[in-house]
C-alpha cells in the first residue's frame, strides 16, 4: 500500500488535499471525468488536473491495467484498515 500510495498520501497531508478521495472516486466512476467531477462538486478541469497530478506522483499512467490493478489494491488495503481502525 506504502509503495502504490505513498507519495499521494504524503502529498494530502502536506498540502491538505484531496488526492486520494478523487482517487478512489475515480475508479467508483470508472474514470470517467465528467462523473468524477459531479461526485466530488468540483470543476472537470479540476479533476483533470488532480488525476494528472496523481499520475505524476505515483509515476503511472491510470490507463494501464497492471497498474490500476495494483493501486486499486492498495486503495483497498487503505479502506480494510479504515474499516478496521473505526471498528475497535
């Protein structure tokens, strides 16, 4: 999870973003901008601009397959140990 997510979740701690939620949003709407952007209330060149900043962080491309794979495995591992943590 550290490896896939790392740099994104460093980055919203930083600068008090939201990286990670347009992430996970983006695969809730199967990377289609123009959802993402009503999901989240923000701009489609917002969205744009965050899912190539996430690309630049992560140095992966979102269209790739293998690597949708592996973020959205660790995004899962992310949201077990939410559930985990709010559960105890």
């Amino acid at each position: 999870m550290e490896e896939n997510l790392g740099p994104i979740l460093q980055y919203d701690k930083i600068n008090n973003s939201d990286l990670l939620e347009t992430l996970k949003t983006y695969f809730k709407c199967e990377g289609n901008m123009k959802i993402i952007a009503q999901e989240l209330f923000i701009h489609y060149n917002t969205v744009i601009y965050r899912i190539q900043k996430i690309e630049e962080l992560l140095n992966v491309d979102l269209k790739n397959l293998n690597e949708q794979l592996n973020i959205h495995t660790a995004l899962k591992v992310i949201n077990l140990l939410e559930n985990r943590f709010v559960n105890n």
